[in-house]
C-alpha cells in the first residue's frame, strides 16, 4: 500500500474519544480523572480493552504504564518507537488534554496493523502514569526513563496516602524503579498533544512543531515572624510574616516581568498562621514555581527568587526559610525529529505550520535525552 495515502478512520477515533470522555465526566462539560482514581482506573481499564480488541499486545509496568505494542519483528520486547501521553487529567480538565494524543496514536496503530504495513521497528502506544503531578508529577515517564525520584520518608512525609494510592492500580513502591526501560530498546518518542494556550488559535495556525519545553522548579517559601495582638501590638513592633510574604509575591512578578521575559513566576497556596483575623501573622508559607525554557536562565531565575525572598523578609524583620520541592530541567526537542515532523506535514499540504516552546511540561520533557523525541501541538 501506498502509505501516501493510508487514511486514519475517522468515525472510529471520534467514536474513542466520545467514550473516553464519558470516564470522569463533570458537569460543567470538563474531565476529572485524578490519578489512581477510580476514574484513572476505569479509563485504565477502557484504555487495555482497546488495544487488546486493536490486535496489540498489552503491557503494564511496575510504575503503571500501560501500553499497546504493534509487533514488527516477532517479539514485543523489541526495539519500539513509543507515541504518547496520558489518560489521567487535572481537576475538571478539558477533553482534549492527554487524552487526544493517547486516541490519535492508537488509531494510527490500528490503521497500520489494517493495512498490513511492515516497519523495521515496533510501534507502541503508552499511557503513562500520573503526567499530571497528582501525586508525583510525571511519574510514569520519569519510571521509564530512569529517574525516578527518592521516594524514602522526608521531612516526616511517609507517603502512606501515595503508597495506598499505588496498591489500589496495583503498583508498589519499592518496585517502580524496575520500570527503567535501556535507551537501547527504544528507537524514539513522538506526542501529539493540545498546545493548551492560544498562540496557534490566534495565529491561524495548525500544527505547532515544539523546538523546547520549558524548564520549572517549585518551592515552599517560608517567612517566620512574630504572633502579636492586631490592635495594641505598635507598627514599628511588628514583625508580620504575611506582609514579608505579600511583598515578595509583588516584587517577584514584577521583576520577572520586567527582566526577564522568557520567565514565569507564580506564587500559590499560601497559608499563615495562627490564622486568625486579629491576630499578627507569625508564619506565612506559600508554593511557588519559575519556568524558563533555558535551562542556564531558570537556575539564575532561582537564585534570584531566593535572594528577592530574603530580602523581603530583611525589610520586615522576618527570617526566611526555603525547600525545593520540584525540578523539571528545560528539554529540547530532537532536531532530527522535528525536521521529519516538517516534511510530513509538507507532504500532506499543511502549510500553516510554525516553530513554538511548550511553557507547560509533558512526557516528553523526561524522554528528551533518552532518545529521540518530538512534541506536536495542535491548536486548543
């Protein structure tokens, strides 16, 4: 067969997709799919009917990934050339995150299998665990790449909740780190994902051919200061953790704003105590994250966040205390893969393509310096 003119079946991936989308479905038209939820468990489980009714054969790993292998070369352990994303979702997420590129790679799968077409690789469509960060952000990728992070107690977290998640999808802890695949056995990665931003909308544009994807670091940020009565504790007394924290958040937006302009800064989650209306605040701790697509400019991006807390802290007379909590390092995408990506998209007569960063992270941020890997956006 002329594979110019292989065709995908369009009423079957739509009628995928319609299903799919009913797994977690929320009133207000959006998905919820938490990982290791029960809903995760059930698309799971929808997800392996699929591909054992595709004629795939189906693996698990012992971090969760589930994928379906076209086999080439007689065996499923082969060397494959993965495709792509996720079936779990953030809180009321929308339809087409993750789950777009896990439906479209298996129609292609099933297509090729139909028409019989024989590759010197094998072809395997993979769900990776948790990409969402519910318990552990890109769990499933980093499991399969190696890098999976040191998950003994910290800080008095015993990961109980995470461990009883994982026994419900019938993973254990202490074996995930089996998942780790050799750069040997894969060939290459490719997703297909929205690009969850307007930049292609606005633009008119089809096909968004990722050159990176940013880099992002969290930390808790900790400002202590000093309980006191609200009415009789004296201005030049206080030492309110809360406006220590508030000035930061401030001063941080408009540095990066201003200074740096491929950066993002955004602070969440902030909490103080004692937490009372009347009562000076004597801690103030909130989560933050910067995101840079340079990898050498976000490590500056955290140096400088830290001095600028420290330095808030300083004017209120407060002590400053910080943990980092995540790193993601900035990834590029494989030139190689991203040129093919071009000449597929001039072969078909998709002209209305341009070169675009990712500024949220995917799977193919843990797979880039694994092996070959590529990221396709397509309008939101």
């Amino acid at each position: 067969m002329d594979i110019a003119n292989l065709r995908i079946d369009a009423n079957r991936l739509r009628a995928d997709f319609d299903a799919l989308t009913e797994i977690g479905a929320t009133v207000a038209g959006g998905v919820s799919r938490l990982a290791l939820s029960n809903e995760d468990l059930e698309a799971r489980a929808w997800f392996a009917n699929r591909l054992d009714d595709a004629g795939l054969a189906v693996r698990d790993d012992d971090v969760g990934n589930i994928s379906g292998v076209l086999v080439m070369n007689g065996s499923a352990t082969d060397r494959s050339v993965l495709l792509g994303a996720h079936l779990d979702t953030a809180l009321n997420a929308g339809r087409y995150d993750g789950s777009v590129g896990i439906l479209a790679a298996l129609e292609c799968l099933r297509t090729i299998h139909e028409a019989g077409i024989h590759l010197p690789v094998n072809l395997e469509v993979i769900n990776f665990t948790d990409q969402e960060g519910s318990w552990q952000s890109m769990l499933g990728s980093r499991g399969l790449t190696g890098r999976l992070p040191d998950f003994t107690m910290r800080d008095g977290d015993d990961q109980s909740a995470f461990r009883a998640a994982l026994f419900r999808a019938g993973i254990f802890l202490n074996d995930m780190h089996r998942a780790a695949r050799q750069p040997s056995d894969v060939a290459g990665y490719l997703e297909l994902h929205i690009e969850q931003g307007g930049r292609l909308w606005a633009s008119g544009k089809r096909i968004g051919i990722v050159d990176g994807i940013v880099g992002r670091t969290t930390y808790s940020i900790t400002f202590h200061g000093e309980a006191g009565h609200s009415g009789t504790t004296a201005p030049e007394q206080r030492h309110d953790a809360l406006q220590g924290a508030a000035q930061f958040i401030i001063e941080a937006h408009r540095w990066v704003r201003e200074s740096i302009p491929d950066g993002i800064f955004n602070a969440g989650n902030l909490v103080t105590e004692p937490g009372a209306f009347n009562t000076i605040p004597e801690k103030a701790v909130l989560t933050v994250e910067v995101r840079n697509p340079d990898q050498s400019a976000l490590l500056v991006m955290e140096d400088q966040m830290l001095v600028l807390a420290a330095s808030c802290a300083e004017r209120y007379g407060l002590r400053m205390t910080s943990r980092r909590l995540v790193n993601m390092p900035a990834a590029k995408m494989d030139a190689p893969v991203r040129a093919d990506i071009e000449a597929a998209c001039a072969d078909i007569g998709i002209s209305e393509t341009t070169h675009i960063v990712s500024y949220a992270g995917h799977d193919a941020q843990m797979l880039s310096g694994f092996t070959p890997a590529g990221l396709i956006f397509i309008p939101s």
